[in-house]
C-alpha cells in the first residue's frame, strides 16, 4: 500500500504517468521528455498477453497532439492501440 501512495504521488507530481487500459489495472511510466519517448504518447496494449509498448511514428502524431485539447467529440484524454503483438501473433 505505501509503494501505490508513492507511486501517485509521483504521479501527482507529474514525474510519472498513470494510466489504465481498459483492463482496471493501473500502470505507471517515468515521464521522460526526450525525442524517442515524449510525455503524451500513445500505447499499445496486447490482447493476448497483456504486454504494453509504447508507439510512436509520423502516422499517429495527429491523434496524439488532440490528447488535453477539445474537439467535437469532447476533451482527448490518451490515444489507445489494441491488437497482438509480434510474439502472440
């Protein structure tokens, strides 16, 4: 319990990200703000075996720049992949 305190204050603080995948489990990331890996980033979540990668690639920057800004369809909050992986496929 006191390793998950810690773990959203750090989150709170903005030194980590939290984010759930649609699979109630929360999961943290060290924010890292170099060019392979930016703050806001879209992930890819296996189906099969549950491994998470992170994504990145010319073809879903416009997906991500909408993340915290309002569209017609409301406030983009994370962009999510779903699908299997390399290993599972």
């Amino acid at each position: 319990a006191t390793i998950y305190r810690n773990l959203v204050e750090l989150a709170e603080a903005g030194l980590l990200s939290r984010m759930e995948l649609g699979d109630h489990v929360w999961r943290f990331e060290m924010r890292r703000d170099t060019e392979d890996h930016e703050g806001d980033h879209t992930h890819f979540l296996c189906v099969d075996c549950g491994g998470v990668s992170c994504v990145t690639g010319l073809a879903l920057k416009t997906a991500v720049s909408l993340v915290g800004k309002r569209t017609a369809v409301g406030e983009v909050t994370e962009v999510l992949l779903k699908g299997h992986c390399k290993r599972c496929q």
